[in-house]
C-alpha cells in the first residue's frame, strides 16, 4: 500500500467543490473528508461536527496560538482552518484525506506537504459562477458579490494546482477528480 496523501480540492466559492466530493466514492478511494473550524455562521444545511465545526472569533484564535491548524485562513470575513490533530490521526491510519479549502489555505499545505495532490476547480464561465451562486440561495447579494471578487483572484492561482479541472458537467468532473486521486494514491 502507498503513503497515505493529502488531496487539496481549491476553487471559487460556488464552483461546485461540496457537489464533486459528495460524489466520490470515499470508501473506494480510502478517503476522508477532513472537517474544518469556521467562525461563520451555520447555513440551514449545516451540521456542526459534519459540515464544519463552527465555532466563535475566541476559539478559533485559541487553536491558532496552540498550533492546532495545519492551515488556516481568513475569506471574506470570517476564518477557516484545517484540525491538525484530525488529519495527523487520519494519516496514521493509512487514510487519504481530502481537503475542501480556498487557495490561500491551500498554499500553506502545499508548502509544508510537498507530496500532497493539489487539485482545482474551474468554473465553465464566471457567468456559470455567478449562477450557481444565486441558485444556491445560501447567500445574500452583498455576500454573493463579494464571493464573486474573492473568486477572480482565486482563478488567477488556478496555475500553482498539479491539475485543474473544469466543473462542466458534475458527473463528469467528478469522474475526472477521482481518477486523479486514485492515480495518486494507488501508488502506479
Ligand atoms: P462550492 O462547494 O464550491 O461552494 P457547491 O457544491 O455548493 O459549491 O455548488 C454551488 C451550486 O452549484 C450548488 O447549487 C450546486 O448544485 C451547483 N452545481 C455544482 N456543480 C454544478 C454543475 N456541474 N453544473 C451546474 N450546477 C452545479
Ligand atoms: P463556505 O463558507 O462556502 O462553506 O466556504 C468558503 C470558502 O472557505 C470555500 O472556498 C471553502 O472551500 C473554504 N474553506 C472551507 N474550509 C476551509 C479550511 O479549513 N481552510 C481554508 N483555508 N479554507 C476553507
């Protein structure tokens, strides 16, 4: 069996990252969906400890100056990061694990893990974006706009990703990702 890997999955808010990775086969591809710390707000769909674990501005500083993040990063006003504990134990299980965060965050992991996958989600047009971002209803219009001006600058690093991947179709797309991923971790 091969080392296990971290899979980075970037890409602007509304491409469709949470679409593609509840399509993935995570048993088939010996993966686990890393749960990160959020001090944003619980949307109705939310579930602390699955979705994310929500937490206040206090906590999360907490966990920061304990070295508790792997990453961490700020996106449009509230703070994101990855549990350092939870991947540490993940790995020494022999388990793959999936990293669904934004380009900065994904930065710092490809940096202290040279050997991590590191994939990026395109969205077809930034028309396509802005739809998918209004269809989703999880946002107000000032959220949304400011969603779709975080976005340009994160396309502008789509390049520093091994592989870019454009969200067309999701069937597709998620085909295409988890071809990566298992291309990468089944050690061929
Ligand atoms: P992200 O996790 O990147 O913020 P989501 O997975 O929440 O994005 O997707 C945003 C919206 O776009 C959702 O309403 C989702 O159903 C829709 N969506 C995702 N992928 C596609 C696709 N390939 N074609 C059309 N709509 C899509
Ligand atoms: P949302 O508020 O839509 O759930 O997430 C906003 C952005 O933060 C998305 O691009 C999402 O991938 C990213 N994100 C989620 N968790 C983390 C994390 O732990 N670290 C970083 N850096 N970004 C994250």
């Amino acid at each position: 069996m091969s080392e296990p890997k971290i899979i980075v999955l970037s890409g602007p808010s509304g491409v469709g990252k949470g679409t593609i990775r509840k399509m993935l086969d995570l048993d088939a591809l010996n993966l686990v969906n890393s749960v990160s710390w959020t001090t944003r707000d619980p949307r109705p769909e939310d579930i602390e400890g699955v979705t994310y674990h929500f937490v206040s501005q206090d906590e999360f500083q907490k966990n920061i100056d304990e070295d508790g993040f792997v990453e961490y990063a700020g996106y449009t006003n509230n703070a994101y990061g990855t549990p350092k504990k939870q991947l540490e134990d993940w790995m020494a299980q022999g388990k793959n694990v999936l990293l669904e965060i934004e380009v900065n965050g994904a930065k710092q992991v490809m940096e202290k893990y040279p050997e991590a996958v590191s994939i990026f989600l395109v969205p077809p047009t930034m028309e396509d974006l802005r739809k998918r971002l209004i269809g989703r209803k999880s946002e107000d219009e000032a959220k949304i706009q400011a969603r779709l001006a975080a976005a340009q600058k994160e396309l502008d690093q789509k390049d520093n990703y091994q592989y870019q991947v454009v969200n067309d179709d999701a069937n597709r797309a998620a085909t295409e990702v988890a071809k990566i991923i298992q291309s990468c971790t089944s050690g061929k």
